[in-house]
C-alpha cells in the first residue's frame, strides 16, 4: 500500500518569533519540535529566519494568518487582531501582559533564590541586584533573590536602569553612564545579580573600564547562560541557566491544547529553574578567613570518585568540627557539609550536561555508591531525578 503524501491543506500554520539576540532562543525551537514530534502533529512552523536571502522570509506581524503563534514578544496592535482571528497565541515572555495570552516562561522567583545562594555562598560582605523596574520578571527575580537575602539576614542594595524605555540610537550610551556612575558608588567587594546577560556582559566591561577587579571586587551573576556572552566576557562569565527546551515544549503544549480546545483562555506556566552555571566571573570567596578559604579550595579539587567529607577537610587542616562549623557559617552562611554537598550537585550538573554516559555510570562516577542513591541525592537538590535533567539540557 503506497502512503499518501498530506497536502498542505491537512497541516495547522504556525507562527514561532522569538528574537535572534535570545541567547537561548535556538534551545526553545529544540524544545517546540520535540513536542510537534513527539505528539506527531502536522504543524507547519513559519519563524524569522536571517538567512541571507537563500530562504522565504516570512513576516510575523499582525498581516499573518494561520492557526496558532508561539511569540516572545507582540505589540498591543498585533494581538487585537490576532485576537480578533481567533488565532491562540502563547507568549514566552513575562514583558507582555495580555489576559487571554498563555504564558510559559521560567520561574523568575526561583531564578532570584538560585542567584542569592550562590553570591551569598562566595563569601561577599555586600548584595546587589542590577534591575529594570519596568520589567516584570526583574521584580520576581528580586523578590527571590530578597527571600534568601532575608533568611541569612543580609541586606541588598538594588541598582535601577530603565533600559526598556529609553531611545533604541542612544539606549547603550545611556545604560552605559548609568552603569558607570552605580558602579563607582557600589561597596566592595559586592557580589551583584544583572537583570540578564547582556546586562551582566555590560557591568562586567564597565567594571574593567574602571578598573574593578571582576570577581575579586565585583562578583557578576548574569541570567540566560548565552553561548557567546557567557564565554567571549572577560573574566567569562557565570549565570542562572533558563530551561529553554523545556520553555518551548511546555508552549508547544499550550498551544496544542488551545487550539483543541477553541478556546483563547490564559495558562501560566512556570518552568521550574535549576542550576547556576559557574564560571570566572563568580569562582572566588571573599573572605579573610584563611582556614575557610583553605577549607573551600580542598573541597572543590577533591576527586570527584571519593567524595570529601567533613572529617576529611578537619583531618586536612587540623582542626576540629566544631571550629570548622563556626568559621563557616560566620563567612558563607552554611556549614562545611551544606558547602560539600552543594560542589558535589554542582560537578554532578556539569557531569550530566557534558557525558552522555548512562546515569549509572555516571553515578559510580561521581563517588555514589548506587544509581539510587545518586538519584535521591540530585532530586534533594534539583527536586528532579538526573535523566530529567540531562533531558532539559
């Protein structure tokens, strides 16, 4: 039996926008066709694609037609008439605020506890969050962040650039003698959370401008793990991962699910957050404390095959438990253990992103004494199993 060929007329039209300076964006189209495939939809996925001519170019503005659209960002004009269409649209962006627009996007609050542990575990005296108050998600990122801040009672200063509002010929001179002048202000050493990572990228050469040492008097944290900001920054430069092929197969869903359904009612969904992955920019304690700074350097050169314990690190510099407890939670807010097991999540994450090894492989790898017990330690840090986890990467 020959299989008949689908016309055109038998696939939905779908519009994809997401812009091409979203550092993850390209992880976002992984995730949307891992769901088209997996649910073996007859989606035809129209986006923008720059290729120098040698492809159709289609143009995603309030002319298109089709089925469904999965936006980054939209305009007020293009919606009300997408709307009156009847065409479902899922926005992966916190910017536009529509009520009848899904929305999927990363979880901004957990973003801001992610960000805070990890500044406040380097040891840095001062906090501070590099903020559009304009923006919505700068808000929930800092609401997280000040959650943590809180906890281990530490104040946060909160630096504010309303970069979203100023003039596109003169949005950079601007940005940049703001960032100067907050940064000239700013304590040191501080430990500072950007809004993202074109922001983080930008302190970071402003710093150097100045001649502030990045990480030593400023440790940067940017958002969005960008493939080329993240490693083309110097010191290279560490940030807050965002699930993007989570992001894109969660819209994907949505989006599905809204045109079965005919309806264009909103869905927020928000993806959890995972990891910070370190680089330059935040690998130093900021301490004075030579036996904690000794104490963290043994820690992170241990043989990931025979994990390190807190008799071990005692043993290493003579010195008791109990001392070791006191100097730690005086300098970095949690104790030797709480340190170890965070280093060990943290080689466990690289581990799993960069080695397709099977997991239990890997986990006798890494010292565990079975895949289970690998596996209850990553969701006691992670809250999800580690295959989960290798999948969103």
């Amino acid at each position: 039996m020959t299989e008949t060929k689908p016309t055109d007329t038998q696939f939905l039209t779908i519009a994809v926008r997401i812009p091409s300076w979203l550092g993850y964006g390209r992880e976002m189209y992984q995730g949307i066709a891992s769901y088209v495939t997996e649910n073996n939809l007859r989606w035809q996925i129209q986006t923008e694609v720059d290729s120098d001519g040698e492809l159709m170019p289609h143009l995603l503005d309030d002319s298109w037609h089709g089925d469904g659209a999965i936006f980054f960002r939209y305009t007020d004009e293009e919606i009300e008439v997408l709307k009156a269409k009847n065409c479902p649209v899922v926005s992966t962006s916190r910017v536009s605020e529509h009520p009848w627009v899904s929305k999927v996007h990363a979880d901004n609050v957990q973003i801001g506890r992610l960000a805070a542990e990890h500044l406040i575990s380097t040891g840095a005296p001062n906090l501070a969050c590099w903020i559009d108050p304009e923006r919505a998600y700068c808000h929930e990122r800092l609401k997280g962040f000040m959650e943590v801040a809180k906890k281990y009672h530490r104040d946060v200063q909160v630096l504010e650039c309303i970069a979203s509002v100023y003039p596109a010929d003169r949005k950079w001179s601007i940005i940049r003698e703001e960032m100067r002048q907050q940064l000239q202000q700013l304590a040191r050493p501080t430990a500072l959370l950007a809004r993202d990572d074109i922001a983080a990228a930008g302190l970071i050469k402003m710093a150097l401008e100045l001649g502030i040492q990045v990480p030593n008097e400023l440790t940067v944290l940017g958002v969005g793990n960008d493939p080329v900001l993240s490693w083309i920054t110097m010191p290279a430069m560490s940030s807050v991962a965002i699930p993007a092929k989570e992001i894109g197969w969660h819209a994907a869903r949505v989006l599905h699910q809204r045109m079965e359904a005919g309806r264009m009612n909103e869905e927020v969904v928000n993806v959890p957050v995972h990891d910070v992955i370190k680089r330059d920019s935040t690998r130093v304690i900021h301490t004075s404390d030579e036996l904690v700074a000794r104490a963290c350097h043994f820690i992170r050169l241990a043989d990931p095959e025979r994990p390190t314990s807190v008799k071990d690190v005692c043993h290493e510099l003579n010195v008791s438990a109990t001392t070791l407890l006191k100097r730690f939670q005086a300098v970095l807010h949690c104790s030797p253990k709480q340190f170890i097991d965070r280093s060990r999540f943290e080689e466990s994450c690289r581990v799993l992103r960069a080695n397709h090894a099977p997991i239990k492989t890997v986990a006798y790898s890494l010292g565990f004494k079975s895949p289970e017990e690998f596996d209850r330690f990553f969701k006691r840090h992670a809250g999800l199993t580690p295959s989960a986890y290798r999948e969103g990467c």
